[in-house]
C-alpha cells in the first residue's frame, strides 16, 4: 500500500461513507484549594467539586456523511482515534481463473501459490478475503492453453489459503463448465479448506467480532437475472445480517462504463446494481468485464462494476492485464472508507502490485468512467 501514500492526492478511493468527526469529551479535572485534614470547610471557603471525565464518545451513524465523487477520489485522513473493536475490513479481487494458461503455469512450476505470491500480504491483511473464483476445480483437471470450457486444478485451493479467502464466489458463468458435479467438487474441495462458496442458491453469513456480514452471489452472464429471486433473497437475509453484500457478474466485456451486452448479459448493470440497494444491499461487488470498470454512489450506498482482472491469462492486452483489489472499511455497520490497490499481471498467472504511474493511470481511468456516469 505504501506506494498510494505517495499520491499527491493519495489515490485509491478512499472515505466512501466517512467518519466525518470523532469528538473525545474529557473534560478536565479541576483543581480545589487543599482542605481541612479533617474534611471540614472553612467558613466563606468555595468549594470545587472534581470533574467526572467521560468516556470516548464516537459518532453515531446519523452523523457520517456520504461523500461527493469530488471527494471520493482524493482520500481524506481518517480520524486518528478511532476504535478499533469497532472496524472490520473486507477485501475483494477482480476475477481469478485457475484455468487454461494460468493453470498450466502453476503445474509446471507444481507450485500452485504462485499466483498470489506478490499480493499475499495484501490480502491476509483482511478480516474476510472474498474472491470470485471463475472456474470449477476438478479431479483430473487437463492442463490446455486453450478452450473456453475452463477447469483448474484442486490444488489450486493451496493458494486460495495460502491467500487466506474466506469466500469464494460461483455464481459467474464459467464456474458451471464441468456441470453439476464440476459445482459439487469444488465446493467440496473449498469447504475442506474452510472456504465459504456463495452465488449457488445460497447466502453466506459470517461473524467478524459479533457483527454479521452476509453475502449473496448471482450471474447474468448468460440470460436475465431473476430480479423477483434476488430481491427476495435480500430482502430475507437483510433483517438477520448486519452489513449486506451482493456480488453479481454482470455486463458488456472490455468496456470500462458498465452497459448490458445484447444476446449475452441482457440487462443494464446500473439497474440491477439499484434494484439490490433498493431492496436492502449495503455494497455491491461487481465483476465480469475484464477491465476495471467506473463506481457509483446511489442513495448513499457504494455500487463497484468490475475489478477487472486478477488472475488472468488475458494477456493481449494492457486493460485485460489490469485489476484492482479493493479494501472496504467498516466502522460499525457504515462503510467509511475504500481503497483500491491496482495490480497488473505478469506471465498469465500473476498478478503484482502496480508502481505509482501504473496505478494512477488506472485510477485515472476508473474515476473518469465514474464522473461520466454521474453526469
């Protein structure tokens, strides 16, 4: 991360929903003229009762603002005192295939934590790593360098918890390729490895010192979301989490304004990303395109289309080569800061941490297609 600090404007988007003032009231004990050794007063003797000092008071969430895209990419300091039993970080990638050339690197190296090796740190840092895992992991799983029906290898699993993800994404519309039991082995493999799955009918909930994050998965890559299902599924869990997250695979590829792709992905991004906030969302996590797409901030909630690649094998050319990891901060239940980390992939199979001029040019792009989405 130490490389964003040196933006003159400290890029990475951060301070979405902000803490906007921690006020620590302690008031100051006052001092009193010493007293009889008996506790008497003397006549005409003013007496000064010692102060009680309070406690920390933080803000309450009625206080914390929701910030302007003017602010969003030109990160704001976050308050110095804040407490830290309060705040809870979630880390998201962009799409991870551990297939087809990816796949084949790490066999013939038979080293399958290659992938994360640059990025490791970043994303341990997280109290939950969530990925979008785009291929089923099979036994017997042939290395090709070709093909659109993608498998990877169950070993790959080494990686995801050398990597420490603690829930992987299959609603995508590459993690069916092997069928059902393509789907039945990898989340057996996952779950013997202590990896969550979402996005296969399912909602996931996990307690992050007692607070209750859930999160569901849908793909509409393919055909049409089922608005009627997933606003009801939101709807449902929305009362028994505390902070709720959907992440939908969704849109036109290699474009960085989300749009719906006729014949593939039918419906609009931007309608879909809404109708989840309406309906009870607190973020929502986007992937698909390929390329790192702009955000949006609709009634005070944070709408990220695409993080672009990850771990990819796309490597003809330099948008499809570009990801960024995104870092979500929570302070209660009110997100209060992000920062996305990009990183550009190397040799088909791994992603690294992109230097100041890399990185700036792809957060460049990702807040001009913001700003032209709020127009």
């Amino acid at each position: 991360m130490a490389y964003l600090k040196r933006f003159r404007h400290e890029w990475a988007l951060g301070g979405l929903l902000i803490v906007a003032v921690i006020v620590l009231l302690t008031l100051s004990c006052a001092s009193r003229d010493s007293a009889p050794a008996s506790g008497e007063v003397s006549a005409g003797q003013e007496v000064t009762l010692p102060a009680v000092a309070e406690p920390p008071r933080y803000v309450s969430s009625a206080d914390i603002q929701t910030l302007t895209l003017d602010q969003v990419f030109y990160k704001q300091a976050l308050p110095a005192n804040l407490d830290s039993a309060r705040t809870r970080t979630l880390v998201a990638t962009g799409d991870i295939i551990p297939a087809r050339m990816t796949n084949w690197q790490m066999v013939q190296r038979n080293d399958f934590k290659y992938p994360f090796e640059p990025t490791v740190d970043l994303l341990r840092r997280a109290d939950l790593t969530f990925v979008n895992l785009e291929a089923p992991l099979v036994k017997g799983c042939q290395p090709t360098m070709q093909g659109m029906t993608f498998c990877g290898d169950q070993r790959f699993v080494e990686g995801l918890t050398y990597a420490g993800v603690d829930i992987a994404n299959l609603a995508n519309n590459h993690s069916d390729n092997y069928g059902s039991a393509g789907v039945s082995q990898t989340i057996d493999v996952l779950s013997q490895n202590e990896i969550d799955t979402v996005g296969v009918g399912n909602a996931v909930v996990k307690d992050v010192n007692d607070l209750r994050f859930g999160f569901l998965g849908y793909n509409g890559v393919g055909g049409y979301f089922d608005r009627e299902a997933m606003v009801s599924a939101v709807r449902s869990l929305r009362p028994k989490v505390d902070v709720l997250i959907v992440t939908a695979h969704w849109g036109k590829e290699y474009v960085s304004v989300p749009e719906a792709a006729p014949g593939v992905a039918e419906d609009d991004p931007r309608a879909i990303g809404r109708l989840l906030i309406d309906a009870g969302a607190d973020l929502i996590i986007g992937n698909h395109p390929h390329w790192v797409q702009g955000l949006e901030i609709y009634k005070g909630k944070l709408i990220t289309y695409a993080h672009g690649n990850f771990i990819f094998d796309q490597m003809w050319s330099q948008e499809t080569r570009e990801g960024v990891v995104g870092k979500y901060t929570f302070y209660d239940t009110k997100l209060m800061s992000v920062e996305f980390t990009p990183v550009i992939i190397e040799d088909y199979a791994q992603p690294r941490i992109a230097p100041e001029a890399e990185a700036k040019a792809i957060l460049d792009r990702m807040e001009a297609a913001s700003r032209q989405m709020a127009r």
